[in-house]
C-alpha cells in the first residue's frame, strides 16, 4: 500500500501495484542566489602618477592601521575637478588593497551619476547593491529606511562568511547621495569620488590636482606605446611633449584625448598637435575625441551651480594674470566684499583653487577657457564681463597710482594717502605685479587703452626699482604700440626710449640699439626728435634735486676719468650734501657707493670702507638688493685692492647673494667667479 507524506513525496515501498505506474518528479535545488561582488571596472589604461595619494588611500584602508579604534577611518572621499583622474585613482586603489587581502569579502561598485541630468536615488542605490549582495528582488522592500537596513544586514552577514567589504561609490554630487551606502561596522569600508569636496560625511579627504609635467609626459608616453609599441614620438621630442603637456593643463583627461588623437595620426608630429591647440582660439574644440570631451566635463559641473556662483565662474575668467586676490574678486563680482560664500561653494566644486597665498584665487588653465567660451557666446555676457573688466581697471589705476606715489614721496612733500610707507607700497605692487602687467595688456581693445595705458605709466618707477626688466619691456611695449596706432609720435618717442633702456639693463643690447634707433627713425631732424624726446620723458618729474645730484656726479665722474681723484671725491661729497638737504634718502645711498669707489681710488681705504658700510645701510633700509650688491662688490674690489683677498671673497660672495636676490643672474655670477678666482 502507498503511503502519503504530507503532499511531499509518496512512498510505493510494499506496495501491491498492478500495470504500470506513472510519476511526475520535481527537483528543487535550494543554492545561493548569484552575487555581484567582484565589481571593479578595468583599471585605467596608461595610469600614471598619483604616488602619494595612492599610499594615503591605502594606509587609511589598512587594517593594520585601520582597526576598531574610534579613529578607524570608515569612508575615504576623492574629490577634483572634472577630468581629473577621480575614478582611476579609486579604481587603482581598489585593486592594490584587494591584492592586499584586505576586502576578502569583495567589492562592490556604483555609479552614482551625481552630475546628470537625474542622480541616481539612494532608494534605486541600495536595491542595486542588495541584487548584487544576492538578495532576490521579491525580498527587497519599498522604503528607503527598510532597504538600509537590509543592505546593513546583508554586509554584516557577508563579513560573518567572507570577511570585510569594499564599497566604491563613483561621481557622488552631495553627501545625501553617500549615506544610505555607509555600512554598520564589521570591517567594511567606502570609497567616494566626487568633483565636490564632501567635509560632511566625516571621511578621509583626499584632493587631487593636476599631474606634474613628468607624470604627464609619461601618461602620453604610456597611451602611445599601449596603441603602437614602436611609437617614441613622446621621447624623441620631449621639449614639445613638454609643450603639449602643458596646453592639456596636465588633466589626465585632456591628455588621454590628446594621446587618442595622435594614435588615430601615428604620422602625426607632437608639435603639429601642440601648435593646434597653442594657436586656437579655443583649446577645448581640439580637446574632444568625439567620446570624450573636456567641455562637457566641466559643463556637467558647471550646470549645477547656482546663478551667482555660475557669474563669479564667468568673471574670474575674465580676470588679468594667473591668480586674483579677494580685493580683485569683489572688483570683478562688483561688490564691497569679495562674496566669501559664493567663492567658497566654487573651491567646495573644484572650479576655482586656492592660489599662492591666503586670500589668493585661481583657475585650472582650461576651466578659464571654459568660462571665457560661456561669456564668448552670449552678448549679454559678453557686456557684462567688459564692465567688470573696466571695474578693475580702474581699481588698479588708483592703487597703483597711490602706490607709486609713495615710491616717490620725499620728507616735507605732502603724505600720500592708501599706503603708510614704502614697504606696503612694495608689498602690494608685489602681490598685484602679475595681474597688473596682464591688465596693461588690454589696452589692445580701443574701449581699455587710455585706462590701461595710465596704469603702465604708474608701474615704470616699481619695475624699474625691483629689476623686472621682462615686465617693464612688455609694459612699454604696449605703450608704444598704442602711441604708434594713434599717431602720437612724442609719447612713441617716450617709449621707445623706455624700451632700449629696459632692454640695455636686461642684457638685451642688440635689441636696445634697434629700439633707440627706431626713436631717432620717428624724426626727419635729430634735434626735432630730441626736443621730442626731452619733452615727453622726464625721469626726474620735477624733482630738481636730482638734476643736480645727475651733474655733480656726471662731473664726479670726468674728474675721476681725468686722474684728478681729489676732485672728483669732493664732487661726490658735494652729491651727497644735495641728497641729504633734499632728504632723499634712496638715492643718498647710490652716492655713497660712488663716494666709496672714488675713496678707493684714491687711495683712502679707511674711508672708502666707511662709505660703503654706509650705503649698506641704507641699501638695507630699502631692500634694495641690487644697490647691495653693488656695494658689496665695491667693498670687495677695496679690500682686493688692499691685498686682503679673503675679505675680498668674502664680500663677493656675499653680493653673488644680493645681486642673485634682485634677480640678477648674470652679475651674480660674475662676482662668484672673482670669488672663486680669488681662492685659487
């Protein structure tokens, strides 16, 4: 007789069966459901570079290092700007530490989507990774707050049967997006990458900036030969790699896109591309390999931000020079106050960084053609960015003009206003020199040239006193050519005299020769073109004294010339007196350099050393380390002279220092050589 078990089975054994019997059979087998946990995309072709990040991302996912302890760090956040090399880095580091043993439990990754159009949800997250923890579908819930407690469960019964896992969340935009995916202990850790700094989820944060010029040659290099073995274009012209590198901003994005496109040409020269990209208009056009593109990626940022952090973008592209101070940003935004929340969600974004300093700003080469691109298309923008463009001129002017107004001041003239003394007239043409330099540039456009023109009038005394001879050829040269382009022969005479002097002190002859020529060349008759230039150049604007102090020492030096040392000593006496009584205490210490040299000659060592100690004084009060070193040459040249070779070398070594400070390589390293000379 057949016995029934429940509807389970039936049992025939001893069963009395007469014909032939037919049974339906159904197997069940009960194995776990498919997990996903070995979800690392392929690492990064031609990966390169990131030495130090990679090891701070391991060393905080170490066990050894990263135990129970209260400290343990349970989220690392990668953050940068777009195109960046966020995800690679992630990546790398995921691989590196599973090598390691570490997440004997898996890896889970997703794609957060966080700069689309429609972030991925934590809710539609979590599903995600509960499918890939081997939940079936009719077990997840509908809640967010339920799934998140399932996904906890299912990681802490995951570290129970394997061990700890590691979570990569890719491209999240707010820390809102991260927390549902944070796991409830048991060992496990996440890895965040974000174009946004996320300080909120009290993670390890790690900040990447472009790759350094070797790093990004070698990531070229690396792309070329994984196409083509052969290729050694990247080496055999590693000057215009170099180039190249640097027109990519060195974001490992643009250069991926670089390499890509010289694959697609192998005959393709490194410096036709570097041409290209140098003489375009508009970089990002070439940067675009039709699937990537480094426009896109910053659009993707740029969209998300609110309307005056998306015009702060816009008009700190639009800035002069590499970097602006928080006085230049309220200029350009049109404020009081630079406006410290919208600057801050901007460097929070990646989009702007810190510069030199506190207080400094700048952006990533390509961001600011990004953002001139966004004013370049839209009229509206374009008339706003020039009225912020005026705003600056015109801030700069007054500084400026208040600044090189202190430079000038003497005793008893009435007390410029801005700057209390000189060192804070310095400082700040100092901080503002680079920016300064690229605003004169506009006087290009006819609407800024009389601005821009006034401003490079107000820098001549600072460039010329600190010997940034580069800055003041640019500088006049921008003079000269909007004189030329108005016809305004006199002031074209001016600066074309400014230019050759500028270009004699930078070692430049040939050029200051062609320069003073083409200024007698603006003139049918010589004495046409020196009233020309008499009347339009004044170095001295209206300083008598140092007319005067000019012919005493030009006769200083005729007697000197002449053999009559006596005579010439007293006429550099008698500078000294007028300099004094003028209280122009500068230039009192360039005489009693010329004083000393002239007690040198004659033969007066003691007072000639007297002399000289006094214009180091004087040289020091001033920071100027040109005039330094000139003395101390001097005063090395008088102990030489008076058979003390090691004072002598020591004094020239010490204005190798000075001369080497006022950016003078060429005289500092003649002194060092009469150094070296000495000690032979």
């Amino acid at each position: 007789m057949a016995t029934e078990y429940g509807g389970d089975h039936i049992d025939l054994r001893g069963a009395n069966v007469a014909g032939s019997v037919t049974a339906k059979a159904v197997y069940r087998e009960h194995a776990p459901a498919p997990s996903a946990l070995d979800a690392l995309p392929a690492r990064a072709v031609g990966f390169t570079g990131r030495e130090v990040e990679l090891r701070e991302l391991l060393d905080a996912f170490d066990p050894a290092k990263s135990t129970d302890a209260p400290e343990a760090v349970l989220v690392a956040a990668v953050s940068g700007l777009g195109g960046i090399g966020k995800t690679a880095l992630a990546v790398q580091a995921g691989y590196e530490a599973c090598g390691k043993g570490w997440f004997p439990g898996g890896v889970l990754f997703v794609d957060l989507h966080g700069y689309d159009e429609e972030p991925v949800t934590g809710n539609l997250v979590l599903e995600v990774l509960l499918r890939a923890l081997g939940t079936e579908p009719e077990h997840i819930p509908v809640g967010l707050d339920a799934r998140g407690a399932l996904y906890r469960s299912a990681l802490a019964r995951r570290a129970q049967e394997q061990g700890a896992v590691l979570i990569l969340a890719d491209n999240a935009s707010s820390p809102a997006q991260v927390r549902p995916l944070l796991p409830g202990g048991a060992g496990h850790r996440v890895l965040v990458t974000s174009r946004d700094r996320l300080p909120q989820l009290a993670a390890r944060l790690i900040a990447l900036d472009e790759l350094t010029p070797e790093e990004a040659c070698e990531l070229l290099d690396r792309a070329l030969r994984i196409a083509h073995p052969a290729d050694r274009r990247i080496t055999d012209d590693s000057e215009e790699a170099a180039h190249l590198a640097a027109l990519c901003g060195h974001l490992p994005l643009a250069l991926q896109i670089a390499a890509a496109l010289l694959v697609l040409d192998p005959d393709k020269p490194i410096a036709e591309l570097a041409a290209e990209l140098r003489d375009s208009g508009d970089r990002l056009v070439h940067l675009d390999d039709s699937e990537r593109s480094v426009r896109a990626a910053f659009h993707l940022s740029y969209r998300r931000l609110l309307p005056e952090q998306a015009r702060l973008l816009r008009l700190l592209a639009l800035a002069p020079g590499p970097e602006v101070t928080t006085e230049v940003v309220a200029v350009l935004f049109g404020a009081d106050t630079a406006p410290a929340h919208v600057v801050n969600a901007l460097s929070r974004a990646h989009l702007i960084e810190r510069g030199s300093g506190r207080g400094r700003w700048r952006l990533h080469d390509l961001v600011r053609e990004f953002g001139l691109g966004v004013v370049a298309a839209d009229a509206e923008l374009r008339k706003e960015g020039e009225e912020a463009r005026g705003r600056v001129l015109d801030f700069y002017s007054k500084w400026a003009g208040a600044a090189d107004a202190r430079l000038r001041w003497l005793p008893g003239a009435a007390e410029p206003d801005r700057f209390v003394d000189r060192g804070q007239a310095l400082a700040w043409l100092d901080g503002e020199r680079a920016g300064l330099v690229a605003a004169v540039q506009w006087a290009g456009e006819e609407r800024y040239a009389r601005s821009a023109v006034a401003l490079a009038a107000r820098l001549h005394v600072y460039l010329e006193w600190r010997r940034y001879f580069d800055d003041l050829i640019t500088v006049e040269r921008v003079v000269q050519e909007v004189a030329h382009s108005v016809g305004d022969h006199r002031s074209e005479a001016a600066a074309w005299i400014n230019l050759g002097r500028a270009m004699m002190a930078a070692g430049r002859g040939m050029e200051a020769v062609d320069a003073l020529s083409r200024c007698l060349g603006l003139f049918p008759a010589p004495e046409d073109a020196i009233e020309a230039i008499t009347s339009a150049h004044d170095p001295h604007q209206g300083r008598e004294h140092c007319r005067e102090a000019e012919a005493l020492t030009d006769l200083g030096y005729t007697l000197w010339q002449a053999g009559r040392m006596e005579e010439a000593v007293d006429a550099f006496t008698r500078v000294l007196g007028v300099l004094q009584a003028a209280g122009d205490r500068h230039l009192e210490g360039v005489a009693w350099n010329n004083l000393g040299s002239a007690l040198c000659q004659a033969g007066r060592m003691a007072e000639a050393i007297e002399a000289c100690g006094k214009s180091m004084e004087i040289c020091a009060e001033f920071d100027d380390w040109y005039g330094a070193g000139v003395t101390l040459e001097n005063l090395a040249f008088t102990y030489e002279e008076n058979d003390c070779p090691r004072e002598a070398s020591a004094y020239y070594r010490q204005a190798a220092d000075a001369y080497t400070r006022a950016n003078d390589p060429t005289a500092a390293a003649d002194v060092r050589a009469q150094a070296e000379a000495l000690t032979l």
